[in-house]
C-alpha cells in the first residue's frame, strides 16, 4: 500500500464521522492511510452505514459491493466486509486494509451505463422530465404543470431512486428540490454536482428548484452546474419562459384558464 486511499463515507452521524476522521488521521501518521472524501468523488472504497437505508441503496445501484465495508446492527445481502456498532477504529482499518490489498482503482460513485433505451412508440410525447422532490404535494403541482408542454414526466423523492432512473433511461429535463429530506443521500445541490461531473447519461437541461432563492443560493446553483433556477412559490411567467426558451410548445387549455400559482407548503 504505497499511496493514499480515498474513502467515501455514506450515512453516519457528524459524531462518527469525526471519530473515524480523528482516528485515521492521528494512527497513521508516517505511512500512506485513507482520505475521507464525500460521496461524488471519485474514491477506492466506500465506508456506509449498514442500518440507512438510502447508503446502502446508493452502494447497490453503484455496484460497489466488494468494494464496501458497512458498519451497523446487520449486513447487507451479498457484503464482503462488516462491522458492527458501537464503532470500532481498529476493526474498521483492518477491514478497509483486507479491501484495500485488492488494489481497485480509483473510480465515481456512479451507476454503470445502462444500455441505449428502446425507441418511444410513435405516440410517445417528444419530451421527457424528472422531477425530484421529498415533497409529493410539490411533485403534483409542478407535474401538473409541466403536462401541457407535452412533457412524459417521472417524479421520484429521493436522490438514490433519481440516480437508478437516470441510469436507466434519458430525459429531456430534470428539475431537482434543494432540500431533499433525511432519506436522500445527496441534497440537490450534491446531486446536480454528481449528475454533471459522473453521471453516464446527458441530461439536457437541469433545473434547481427551491425555496431559497437569493442571489448567492442562484450562484451556487449555478457552480453545482444547474442551467436554470426557479423559485418556489413556481411562478408560471418564469417556468413558461424556460420551457419557451427550449423550443417546448404549450397545447392551448380547453377552457383558457392560465397557470396558477402553487398552493403553500411546497416544500424547500
């Protein structure tokens, strides 16, 4: 083991996180150890909490398996490597070092490429967008919005479970929430940063959606590399100008009602 192995760590509270940094950081000085890195970057092995649920998900879409020590009450089906709480620092370095003598490479917490998606029947609407949000009433609302573009839309509430979609097949837009709840792995801002730097498949135009909307929440946006951002309470002059900026056609409502504004509590 002659260089620095970049772990990274999925679930866990602050406590253990820097009780395991502390350690590995205080034991190993003189010879190559590990560096804690957040989950995104590209890393050689991964340590997850075996009892959150979203960490062990995002460890089995990625088909990290043999490259994962899961610390908790019981280990996952199919795990090369477990330790149980309360957390041990020595039993966790050796089992990183049993994983670690497999010499893996470096590479993202991403899905594998998935396999070109069959051709949409003829009757399939032209475009496509996922949304992501832990809110189902925000998911309604902006799903009911986005229909009359002629938008195939696809919500999900949890980052793990817009990973598996996009690794799946390809859409047109994908609007992400900010916030996106304890069960999510990545908040939108991590997520975005993902999908832009690892994710297989092109996504056209990723939208951030949040409450938090001053002008250093739009720049932040814009550097997890989001091409638009739009507020919560949505605004339908500033969604149909971004839909209108991207060629997308409005059908004509029956009954000439316009887009209204959303109900309160929409989430973050």
């Amino acid at each position: 083991m002659s260089k620095t192995c970049r772990v990274a760590l999925l679930g866990f509270s602050e406590f253990e996180r820097v009780t395991l940094a502390s350690y590995f950081r205080l034991s190993r000085r003189g010879e190559a150890g590990y560096e804690f890195v957040p989950a995104g970057y590209d890393c050689e092995l991964l340590l997850a909490d075996a009892d959150h649920a979203p960490s062990v998900r995002l460890v089995m879409v990625t088909d990290r398996l043999a490259e994962t020590v899961f610390i908790g009450s019981r280990p996952p089906a199919g795990a090369v490597a477990w330790t149980m709480r309360p957390i041990d620092p020595m039993q966790v370095a050796r089992e990183l070092d049993a994983l670690r003598l497999q010499a893996v490479p470096a590479r993202p917490l991403e899905p594998p490429p998935a396999p070109p998606p069959a051709p949409p029947p003829a009757t399939a609407p032209q475009h496509t967008a996922l949304l992501v949000d832990d809110s189902v009433i925000a998911l309604r609302f902006l799903e009911a919005r986005l229909r009359p573009w002629g938008l195939a839309v696809d919500c999900v509430g949890r980052s793990g479970l817009a990973l598996e979609r996009l690794a799946q097949r390809h859409y047109d837009f994908v609007f992400v929430d900010v916030e996106l709840g304890a069960d999510s792995e990545l908040d939108g801002l991590a997520l975005c940063q993902h999908l832009r730097r690892h994710q297989p498949l092109p996504v056209s135009t990723l939208v951030m959606v949040s409450a938090h909307q001053s002008e250093l929440d739009r720049v932040r946006g814009m550097l997890a590399g989001c091409d638009a951002y739009l507020g919560k309470p949505l605004q339908a002059a500033e969604l149909e100008g971004l839909l209108s900026r991207q060629g997308l056609k409005r059908a004509a409502a029956a009954d000439g009602t316009p887009l209204a504004d959303p109900p309160p509590g929409t989430g973050g």
